[in-house]
C-alpha cells in the first residue's frame, strides 16, 4: 500500500511539475476553485480564492423605495420555475425608481452576499472609459492604444486600433474565448498571477474596427489602458477611480469586491466585480437615466449613450452593452457566465437584475439571447408593469 501511495504522489508531483515547466501553472489554481470542489467552471463566491480590492460603499447611500405593490403580486409559475431552475439566489425588479419586487434563494447564495458579476464587468469598465474621457484622462474613444501602450504587437496594414475598438469587441486582437476547460486563453486570464505580462504580449491579427468579435482580453486592454492613463496622471489606480467615480456616486449601499491577479496586483477587469443584486442595480439605474443620479448630479455626459443606443457593427452590442430589441421595446442589459444580468427597459423605466449559478448557452450562437433570459424580461411585462 505504501508503494502505490508513492507511485501516486510521483504521479501527481510529476504531473504539476510538467504543468509549470510548459506554462500552465495557472491550472493548479484553478483546480482548487473548480474541479477540487466538483465545480465545472468557475462560480458565483470566487471572490474568497483570490485577492481582492474591497471598493467603498457611497458615503451617501441611496436606499430603494418600495412600491405602493411592493412583493404583493406573486411570481408566475413559469418565472417562478425558470428562476429556480436555474439557481437563481437574487431576483428584483425596480419600476418607476421603486423596488416592485425582491426575492433570495438562500440555497444558492453567496456567503457574504457579494456575487461575482462575471462579464457584466465589462459594462462597467465601459462606463469607467466614458468618466475618463469627460474628466480628460482620456482624449475619447478614439483614442489609440498604441498612445498609451507603444510596444504591442499591432496589426501591421492598420496598427491604429483605438479604446473604442477594445470596448466594442472589434479590436482584431488574437483571443479565442472559451469557458470551458482548462487549456485556453480564457482560464488562463482567469486564474494567472500576471495578467498584465498575460495581456501585453498579445497580438493584434487583424485591423480594428472591421468585425466584431467578443474577447475578455479586450476588456481587460482596456482597463489596463485607462489605468496607466490614471496612474500618470494623478497616481490613481482603476480601483480608486472607480470607487470615487462611480460607485460611490451611485449610492452603492454595501461595499464590494474587485478580484486580482495577485497581491497588490491589476483588477480582473474582464470578469471579476462582486457585488449584490440592489447595488448592481443602481449601475442600471445610472444607463436608464443617462448618466445621471438623483434627477441633479450627471456622472457622465450625453454622448456616451448616444454611442450605445446608436448603430454599429452588429446590433446587440455596443461598447461594452448588449442591445435586444425583440421585446417590443429596445432592451439593454449587463450579461455575465453562469445567466448574470442588469436588465434595462427605458420605455417601461424598468430594471431587472437576475444572479446565480446556472444558465443555458448556445455555443453555436454564444451571442443570442437564451430562453431564461427572454422569460426573465416576458413575464415581467406581461404580469407585472
């Protein structure tokens, strides 16, 4: 029996060892957060594996109203059953600037109710790019990386790809993303210790702004972009700026989480902001009222909006935002790994926001809308505004 235990643990030494010699190090960390704890892919309480910068609560909390209907109308059978199905652990619905509805699923929750948002983060380093560019930091979205970051790997016909390109997903970078599985881009960005170097030593394989096509290296680009731009400037991280322009505006009532690649290292910016179901709505709150909180304080001027609501390359993304308009009235909405949303209605001034750990995907169609997300959106108008 001693014999097979050590053959064993030659096996598995050997094993990590080959995995750090050919550069897969990363999987190490990732079996912990994943496969360790009979997950298959990373999940909703991530944030307790890594390192993280804690983002301040608003020194000004806005606290949701509650409607004159506020939970008195139940869940139709179908949501109620979708929501379940798909272990949902945070429902609300916020109509008119009142909460209309909130439920929790505490089977399903985060322990310390900071859920990871997934790729909803990209919607808000997109509003994060827009603050800087109101307050200078930036010159626009037209602003070329290379200004900031001269030494990558541009495309050599078209090297001028811009901010604007990295946050509308038609940067031509070279980054397959997958979300499944251990050996790809995508996990590696996820559990490395060196995102930075990571990113930095990719290539731009083809010209910007012809084609789009959805890369969390892209995202992540770009914070590092605005970051740098910050950094020498006036010596404020993307974390700082972040809680300072943004969130604390907002009247986040809880403080949140911003997970990184090692100790004192660059935000996952791409994925890894963890939050609650009310203080994510209030990022909604913010798109639905175009900038502006409280009817009196604007965080971020017109034209950002205009860029999203306006046309482009395709027409269910734009700039960091995705664009449905299936529903009768355009539809925009945050979206996340595992069914994460900040859904917003403007006509109906309505917002829905969805955590949990299960969603359908259509890997033939990763960008489509799925069945429980045109259910989230359907019953909510049909029995509820």
């Amino acid at each position: 029996m001693k014999r097979v235990f050590s053959y064993l643990f030659c096996f598995v030494f050997l094993c990590a060892l080959g995995l750090c010699l050919f550069g897969y190090g990363y999987v190490l960390r990732g079996l912990k957060s994943t496969y360790f704890r009979f997950e298959k892919s990373a999940q909703v309480d991530d944030a307790r594996f890594f390192y993280n910068d804690t983002i301040k609560r608003s020194n000004n909390p806005f606290f949701w109203p509650k409607s004159t209907n506020y939970n008195k109308k139940p869940l139709s059978k179908k949501l109620r059953k979708t929501l379940e199905d798909y272990k949902t652990h945070s429902f609300v619905v916020v109509h008119k600037d009142s909460l209309l509805y909130e439920e929790y699923w505490d089977r399903w929750g985060v322990e310390n109710n900071k859920s990871n948002s997934f790729s909803m983060a990209k919607s808000i380093v997109s509003l994060v790019a827009g603050i800087a560019v109101d307050e200078g930091f930036l010159s626009g979205f037209d602003q070329t990386v290379k200004s900031v970051f001269p030494n990558l790997n541009f495309h050599e016909k078209n090297p001028n790809v811009t901010i604007g390109d990295l946050l509308n997903m038609s940067s031509g970078l070279d980054w397959k993303e997958k979300y499944f599985g251990p050996f790809n881009i995508t996990a590696e960005s996820y559990f490395t210790k060196n995102l930075s170097s990571l990113i930095m030593n990719l290539s731009f394989t083809e010209s910007p702004g012809l084609r789009y096509e959805y890369q969390s290296g892209s995202t992540q680009l770009a914070s590092l972009m605005i970051e740098k731009a910050l950094i020498d400037s006036v010596g404020l991280s993307f974390s700082d700026f972040f809680s300072d322009r943004l969130w604390g505006k907002i009247g986040a009532e809880n403080e949140a989480l911003w997970s990184l690649d090692n100790d004192g290292g660059v935000v996952k910016s791409f994925c890894c902001f963890h939050s609650n179901a009310k203080d994510f709505a209030k990022v909604g709150r913010l798109f639905l009222n175009n900038g502006v909180v409280n009817n009196k304080d604007t965080i971020l001027n017109n034209w950002y909006f205009e860029k999203i609501y306006g046309p482009n390359i395709v027409d269910f993304y734009s700039y960091g935002w995705w664009k449905d308009f299936s529903f009768g009235v355009p539809v925009y909405y945050m979206r996340g790994f595992l069914g994460q949303f900040v859904i917003v209605v403007p006509d109906k001034n309505l917002i829905i926001v969805r955590l949990g750990r299960k969603n359908l995907r259509d890997n033939r169609n990763p960008d489509k809308p799925t069945a429980p997300f045109k259910i989230y959106i359907n019953e909510i108008l049909k029995n509820y505004i």
